[in-house]
C-alpha cells in the first residue's frame, strides 16, 4: 500500500530506477551499530547519485532538479546483517524550459562505463566520509579498505 501511495500520489509520472548500494562485510556490523553512520552513508549515496545526474544531464544548469526516496535495509532476505540501502530515484532531472516552467530531461539507457562512474564516485565518498569518522582508514583509496 505505501509504494502505491507514493507511485500514486508522490511521484511524478517520469522514469524510475532502483538503485542499490551493498557494501563490504568490514563495514556491515559498524554501519549497524554505530547509531547515525548509516544515515551519513544513506546522504552520501543520495547527493553522490543527485550530483551524478546532474553531471550527466545539465553541467552547466544550477537549477535542475532531481529526486529520490532511500530506503535502508538492515539484513538480507534470509535475515544475515547486511545493511544496504534502495534508492529509488527519478531518472533525469527537472530542468526549466523557454517558459520557465520544468521540463523532464530523461537519463535513457545506461552503459557499463556509467554505472562504474557512479560506483566510483560513491565508493571514495563514502570511503572518506567514514574515514573522517575514524571508521576506516583510508591511506590510499586503491588499497583494499581496512576497517579499524
């Protein structure tokens, strides 16, 4: 029922895509116990991805729009920890037309060189937002992660 009530009566009628952020098993129990990091995680997967579309699809327009909803999950199906995050998000953005009014700009097709662009971009932020709260230490982002 929530998920018709938001297709329904909260999203626009533009394409979606799900995207989904698993992440290492050194990081599963700090991300679940540690109270607020999955949130921070949970930010910058959201504003990595909203920054990404915005790259993509209107580099030089500081209006265009995007959006997204983040659902957190803390175990898999067969109820293992493993906290991840489901993004559901518009897939384009807003961007004002000749009238002002916005208009949809779609995302279309991705490629594989794409989605490791937003891997990439994701893995160092959150690599360094967690390192900023002395979750990992990230001497060099190329190195394998080493939980502390």
């Amino acid at each position: 029922q929530t998920t018709h009530n938001l297709l329904a009566h909260v999203s626009p009628a533009a394409p979606l895509r799900q995207w989904v952020l698993s992440l290492p098993y050194a990081l599963r129990a700090p991300l679940a116990y540690e109270p607020g990091l999955m949130g921070v995680v949970a930010r910058v997967f959201a504003d990595s991805l909203l920054r990404w579309y915005g790259r993509r699809l209107a580099p030089n327009n500081g209006t265009a729009q995007g959006g997204l909803l983040t659902v957190i999950q803390r175990s898999s199906g067969d109820m293992r920890l493993n906290p991840h995050l489901h993004v559901v998000a518009l897939d384009g953005l807003y961007i004002a037309g000749a009238d002002g009014r916005p208009v949809f700009r779609a995302l279309g097709h991705l490629k594989t060189d794409e989605v490791a662009d937003v891997v990439q971009v994701v893995k160092i932020r959150v690599l360094k937002a967690l390192g900023r709260r002395g979750v990992v230490r990230v001497s060099a982002l190329r190195e394998p992660l080493q939980p502390k």
